[in-house]
C-alpha cells in the first residue's frame, strides 16, 4: 500500500503541480478520517507518514490509569505492561493500528478525503498563480463548449469564455488556438473559475500593446478606449514626443499594425482618435465620422 500511496502521491505533485509535501498531509489527513470512522472519533489516534519511504504509521495512544473511566483514551497498567513491559500509571502508550483493517467504507472516505484536499490544493494553486495576471493576455486552446461558454486551456488550467464576454458572431471549434484577456480569478464554493474575455475594452488595450512598440515604451499613452464588440471600437491616444503622430504610429506602413488588430476582432471597425486637452476639438474627433458643425460647451 505504501508504494501505491507513494506512487499517487509523486503522481499528482506533478501533473497538479502541489508540493508533495501537502499531497502527503492530504494523505495523513485522509486516513486519521478513515481510522476514526473505523475506530471511533473518540479515539487519540496520530498519523504519519515518511516523506522518504513512504512509510504509514497509525498509532492508537491511550494513557495508563489506574481506573477505566473512558476505554477510548485510557488503558490499564496490565494490557500497558503486555506492550511494553517498562510502562508505568500515567505514562501514554500507542499500540499500532493495521492499515489494511480500514475494511472498504474506511477505504471509500479516505479515497474522497484525498480527492477533496487535492482539489483543494490545485484550486489554491490555480488561485496563486493566475490571480497576479488579471488583466494581461493569454493564449489558449479550445477545448468544446458548455451552455454556449467556450472551455480553453491555458497552461495546466481550464479558464472559461462567457458568451457575455465573447465577440458576437465569432465561432470557435475545438483544437482552434485563441487569444483573450484574463478578465479574473472567480473563487467559488466549488472551485477557482478562471474567466477569460474578448469582448472587454481593455482586451483591445493589450492588443494595441502588443502591436505599437510605442505604446509598451510609453512614448504613446492610451488615454481611453469604448467599445461595442463586434462592430466598433474608439480609441483615443495621445504622444509624449511631438515628433510622434499617436495616429500614424497606431495604424503602422500601409495599416499593417491597425489591420492585425483588426484580423484578430475579426473585422471590427477601429477609430483610432488623438487625444487633445481642449474639449470641442477632442468630442469632434471622437464623433467621426459623423460630420460635425459646432462644438458647443456650457462652462
């Protein structure tokens, strides 16, 4: 049983990702319930295991008294003396407890202890590890659908696409590669739900990101970004270097940066809009293509 434990226990550390050391509590945890719903809760019953070996060790302690008052935690000086003839009243004395006593139902709750706490230790490290990247891009693989919400693999986790946080219109197939924005790490009662996005704002923020150089050197500044997935989006930029046209550097030679943006909405029209202190001109700009005649404001 050891070897098989060991076996499970190496297993899961990797494909989980879970430091062995917490697999193995998981473990030790699992069987102090199958022992004391065999023995009884009542029962001082310690679990250990070697981290080397893998070696289980189940001891029952009981303290040596003079007179029974609780046969679960106390034990007599006769039956003390047949396991060790040192012992004396007062002492505390373990006997060993076979594991393969457990019988089946003991069995049964260890197995569903051990899966709860390994799900437990991935949902922690799920949690650890994507929580610091909300907000940044993340390529994944589709794996199907569930209730029009696209499942996708990134990493050694399933993240999930809302339908409300889809393009509308846009179609994936199983194996098809995606990329989105890691909108948040949701913590339910049931699990760490990782959510993905590519109908947010801010995921044409990051693409823009990716594809002006000048946006990531910070010599460009995106001052503010409204969309309509699928149809529109407004982007409005704004330079640090007067030797740099914000619009010009966004749409790149002949479009190409604009227009990898635009392949990758899958041809959602973009309005690329320099930002300017001064209010009539800036609502202006951000209302084309309309054609506008007056800007009036009412200080």
């Amino acid at each position: 049983m050891k070897r098989e434990l060991m076996a499970v226990i190496e297993q899961v550390g990797r494909e989980k990702g879970i430091d062995k050391y917490r697999v193995l509590a998981a473990v030790e945890s699992a069987l102090l319930t199958a022992a004391k719903k065999r023995y009884g809760n009542n029962e001082n019953i310690q679990v250990q295991i070697d981290p080397e070996t893998g070696e289980i060790s189940i001891v029952s302690l009981k303290t040596i008294a003079d007179q029974i008052t609780d046969a679960n935690a106390q034990i007599s000086l006769e039956e003390a003396r047949a396991i060790d003839g040192e012992a004396e009243l007062g002492d505390e004395i373990g006997s060993l407890i076979d594991v393969e006593e457990f019988g089946r139902i003991a069995a049964q709750a260890a197995k569903q202890v051990i899966c709860q706490k390994v799900r437990e230790a991935t949902w922690e490290a799920v949690e650890r590890e994507y929580s610091k990247r909300e907000g940044d891009l993340v390529h994944g693989i589709i794996l199907g659908q569930e209730r029009r919400n696209y499942l996708v693999e990134i990493g050694k986790t399933e993240a999930v696409l809302p339908v409300h946080e889809q393009i509308p219109r846009e179609a994936h197939r199983r194996g098809d590669r995606v990329r989105a924005l890691l909108l948040e790490v949701r913590r339910t009662p049931k699990d760490v739900q990782v959510v993905l996005s590519r109908a947010h704002p801010q995921f044409v923020v990051k693409l823009f990101q990716l594809e002006v150089p000048e946006v990531t050197e910070k010599i460009l500044e995106i001052k503010g970004v409204v969309r309509e997935p699928g149809d529109r989006t407004k982007i409005a930029v704004f330079s640090r270097d007067k030797a740099v046209d914000p619009v010009g550097a966004c749409v790149g030679i002949k479009g190409s940066r604009v227009q990898a943006i635009v392949r990758e909405l899958k041809g959602e029209k973009i309005d690329i809009i320099p930002w300017t202190t001064d209010p009539r001109v800036f609502i202006g700009e951000a209302l084309n293509p309309a054609s506008i005649e007056k800007v009036g404001i009412d200080e």
